[in-house]
C-alpha cells in the first residue's frame, strides 16, 4: 500500500539556500529510488522557516529503504547541521 512521508524542518533565517540546494539535490536522487512516486516541497506563507516535504511512495518498505540509502542519509547529515531543530518525519496512510 503506498505512503506519503511528511517530513518538516525549520531553518534558521539566511540558511534557507542553503537548504533549498541540499533537498533538491535529495529529491533528484529520490526520483530514482524504488518506490518513489512523487514529491513536493512547500514552505508556510506565514513562517519561512517551516519547510514541509510531502513524497509518496508505493509502500512503507519502499521509503524505508530510501531512507536507509547512503546516499540519502550523506546529504541528510548535511541538511542536519543547518536546521534549528531536527527534522520532524510522520508516515501516513491511505485512508
């Protein structure tokens, strides 16, 4: 059954391009891994530094995988040392 992973982070202000570049370095990476079947990336009108990631994937073992990916943990630990707290990931399912 496929999931939507939500994952948020806040950045600290004059760190946002910084971040910018490394998620859109992660989702080009993503585009290729196995199960991923889209993803988009919003930040709050009224909060720019909530950044909120929303992918989809085909199952939960898909994106665990993902996220196990070396590559993806490598731009992760530097996409870490930039926010203001760490980065909060919630799976959903279809209801």
């Amino acid at each position: 059954m496929a999931v939507k992973v939500i994952i948020e982070r806040r950045v600290p202000k004059g760190k946002d391009t910084d971040l910018a570049n490394l998620m859109r370095d992660m989702r080009a990476k993503a585009m290729f891994a196995r199960g991923y079947i889209s993803g988009e990336t919003l930040r709050a009108h009224d909060d720019p530094t909530l950044y909120v990631v929303i992918s989809t994937w085909k199952s939960l073992d898909d994106w665990k995988a993902w996220e196990e990916n070396p590559e993806r943990k490598a731009i992760q630990t530097k996409i870490d040392t930039i926010l203001a707290q760490s980065a909060q990931n919630r799976i959903f399912d279809f209801a």
